[in-house]
C-alpha cells in the first residue's frame, strides 16, 4: 500500500493539524500572559502532535504492505529454463513494478514478511498484511541444498521506517502486532526440509483459514519434526496466541500423476502445468500430512 492509502494516514494528518493549531493557541495564551491556560494547552497540542506522529509513522512503516485477511494477487511469475539447475522469473507486482532474477536450483521459493496486528488494533483499521521479502532457488536433493550454489534477491523495498525489524528488536511492541508468526512457519519449514527429509511442503492462506500441505518419506519422520523442541514451542505459540482452531491429517499416497515440464528435470515446478508434455504416474509409499487452521481474531 502507499503512505496515502494506510488506514492511520488521514487520523496522522487530523492529529498533526489539530496538534499545531492547539500549539499556536499555546502560544498566544503565553503572549497574553495567561500562563496556566498557556500550559494545558501546550500539553494538549504536543501529545495531540505525538498521537500524530506515531499514527504518521505506522503509515510509513505499512508501505509496501498488503492486506492478508482476503484473497488477492501477491504477485505474477513467469518462469524460464535456461539451463540446468538455472532459470530467469520475472516478477510482476499488483502495483505495476516488474523485476527479473537469475535462480539457481529446482524450484522457486518466495518469502514474506507477515505483520499480525492484536485485535483492539483491528478497530482503527490495521489488520494483519504481508510483504514479499525475498526470492531464491531451492534444490529438490538436500546434499544440494548444502553444497550447490545458492541465490537469494530482495523483493522488498528499502524503508524509512521497518515495522517488522522494529518488532524483532523490541519486546516492548509486543501488545501491539506480532512479527513472530511468519517467521516461526518458516522456520518449520525449513527443519522439515533440511533436517527432517521432507520432500515437498506447501501452505496457502485465505482469510483466517490457512492450510499447509507437506509431503514426507515415513511417518516416522513426521514424528521426530513434531518433537523437535522448537517445533513443540512452536505449537505451543500457535495454541496460546495463533489459532482459534486447527486440524491435523496424516495419509499415505498410493499413486501421484504429475506433467513435466520438458528438457532438464530442474524445471521449477511451478511452470510444469504450463508446458505441454506427457503426463506421468508414479506409485508412492511416502506419508502426507495435512494442516487445517483458524487463526485467532484480528
């Protein structure tokens, strides 16, 4: 969003403006020699400015921000082979900016930064949002995860005011939003991937339900992420402070039928649906887990 359309701009400016005028007023009074009258009132016009100021840099802090509480666009990619383990994305954000990365690995991987503002600030407009962070290439084989070349490339823009690396910083702003939340999912995540063998792990939000689908080699693999300690705090966050409810399904796949994209099996998966090609069936032992949730009000 821009600094105009952030829900706290038009209260930055009604503050500020009224802040001066009461300022002003002050400073008359002191002129007039009404000194008591002088005082409250330059008490009322700085805390009036202070309210202004915090509203003004919250605005500033959303820029680049997203609503999450409906389902939208995030942003369009285009992907293209050009070698093995190599491919271009060209990024094409809602607000008409367009980017081109060189990726390396088999697929591709967007993070985000996700902001979850505490429901008494849901009042004044502020709802949980998100900003695309970053882009890099992922490896299916985790000995290339470890070892083949990585990259990553800034999706955000640089701002004067980083809400999200404030909140990391301060346990103070703790009442206020939540910047934990995406960053633990990721973290799952990545315990999954990297130390768990989990083979495939998707998520999707929309509105207050969000589901994360993964797959893995054994069940018992599933346990052991379960127990790892981060993962059992982790869960216990999302109990006590994430989710109003939530679901869990363990299932065993029997057969997938996949299209491949033609040429390198590095295609990332993203672009097989678009290229015509013969469609595949492979029988598959491997554990799926499924989890169902709602977050807590906003």
């Amino acid at each position: 969003m821009g600094l105009t359309d952030a829900p706290l701009f038009p209260l930055a400016v009604l503050f500020g403006a009224l802040g001066i005028f009461v300022v002003i007023a002050a400073i008359y009074s002191f002129i007039r020699l009404r000194l008591p009258q002088s005082a409250y009132r330059m008490l009322a016009g700085l805390f009036l400015l202070a309210l202004g100021t915090l509203a003004g840099t919250i605005s500033v802090g959303m820029m680049g921000y997203r609503a999450l509480t409906r389902e939208e666009v995030a942003a369009r990619i285009d992907v293209k082979p050009v070698g093995p383990q190599r491919f271009m994305a060209t990024f094409r954000f809602p607000d008409g900016r367009e980017a081109t990365y060189e990726l390396a690995g088999d697929e591709i991987y967007v993070d985000a930064h996700i902001l979850k503002w505490h429901p008494y600030a849901n009042m004044i407009g502020l709802h949980t949002a998100y900003e695309l962070d970053r882009v890099a290439g992922r490896y299916h084989a985790i000995k290339d995860e470890r070892e083949a070349a990585r990259t990553v490339h800034a999706l955000a823009r640089d701002k004067a005011v980083d809400l999200y690396a404030l909140r990391r910083r301060h346990a103070f702003l703790a009442p206020a939003f939540d910047a934990e939340y995406g960053q633990t999912a990721e973290r799952m995540r990545a315990l999954a991937l990297e130390r768990f063998g989990c083979l495939e792990f998707h998520s999707l939000t929309e509105g207050d339900n969000e589901v994360a689908l993964s797959y893995w080699p054994n069940e018992e693999s599933i346990r052991a992420w379960k127990a790892h300690p981060e993962h059992v705090l982790a869960q216990q966050a999302g109990r006590e402070r994430w989710y109003e409810s939530y679901s869990v399904h363990v299932a065993r796949v029997t057969r997938e039928y996949r299209v491949e994209a033609p040429g390198s099996a590095a295609t990332p998966s993203t672009t097989r649906a678009s290229h015509p090609a013969p469609e595949t069936t492979r029988s598959s032992a491997a554990g799926t887990m499924l989890f169902r949730c709602r977050t807590a009000p906003r």
